[in-house]
C-alpha cells in the first residue's frame, strides 16, 4: 500500500470526509470508519462492516466501552495487518500491535486518556447520553456531540489511511 505523499493525503482527506459524512447520517460509529475505508481502500469485506455493530456506541450503545469509532479503526488495521488462525502459536504479527498501538496513542494525544464513548461525550458536552432511552438518544443526535463524534470518527479514518500507507 506504498503510495507518494500527496497521494497518501488525498485518500485520508477522502476517508476522513466519508466517515464524516457516514457518522452524520447513519450513526455506528465503527461501521463509518470501516465503511469510508472499504470505500477507498476497496479490498475489505462486508462482513467487517457488518462484525462492528455490537462496538458502537462503546460497546452495544452501552456507554462503557472503547469508543466505537477507535474499534473499528483497529478492526481495520487487524484486517490487513493481523495473524490468521493458521498463525496461531507461530507469529505474534507485531507490526498489527505497534500500528494499532500508533492509533490508540494518536487517539489519546487529540482527544485525552478517557477514551470510553460516555467518557468522549462528557469531554465534548459535559454529559453523557443514554442511547437505549429514545429521548437521550434523540438529545444526542441533537446535541453537539453528533458533530464531535463524526469528527472524531473521520480523524480515525484519515488516521488509518496515514498509518497503513
């Protein structure tokens, strides 16, 4: 995936932009990420897309877990970088580990050590939502927290793309 700089920034400014896009008007945050990368990297299959639902929202809209976003960036970096089954006991594939640990460590420096999503969501609005209860989640979608979510979503994106290439 050795591409020349200028190229590099076109795909990450394109990945970023979709996922972006996707968060805004789909929500599932990890199913954007891996979506926009699908959509310009071309080779990763749906089922990956389909495999992250349950990460969203920090886990099953639950709040608690890894923001979902940062999942399917790692998803996504396992998927081209990760040992197969057949590997089992005979590589560990620490370029996968290293690589997503640049993500995570690029996560961290932009949007602080807290990177659970209820933990996101207090940093951007000052409180946290409730995505099972219909008018929390209806308060999300209209608070400014959508918007910092697909920003946070697209900077994963662009993050992988420069992280890949």
């Amino acid at each position: 995936m050795k591409k020349d700089e200028a190229e590099i920034k076109m795909t990450a400014k394109m990945a970023y932009d979709l996922a972006y896009d996707y968060d805004l008007q789909y929500g599932f945050c990890p199913q954007c990420v891996i979506a926009a990368l699908q959509d310009v990297l071309e080779d990763i299959p749906d089922d990956l897309i389909k495999s992250a639902q349950p990460l969203s929202g920090g886990g099953c809209l639950t709040g608690v877990g890894t923001c979902g976003a940062l999942m399917g960036g790692l998803l996504v970096i396992g998927h081209y970088q990760g040992r197969t089954r057949e590997q089992f006991g005979k590589a560990k594939q620490l370029k996968c580990l290293m690589t997503g640990k640049e993500l995570v460590e690029k996560f961290m420096e932009k949007y602080g050590n807290d990177i659970t999503c209820k933990g996101l969501q207090t940093s951007f609005c000052g409180r946290s939502f409730n995505n099972w209860n219909q008018d929390d989640a209806q308060a999300f979608k209209e608070s400014p927290c959508k918007k910092c979510c697909a920003e946070l979503t697209g900077d994963v994106a662009k993050w992988v793309i420069e992280l890949l290439s």
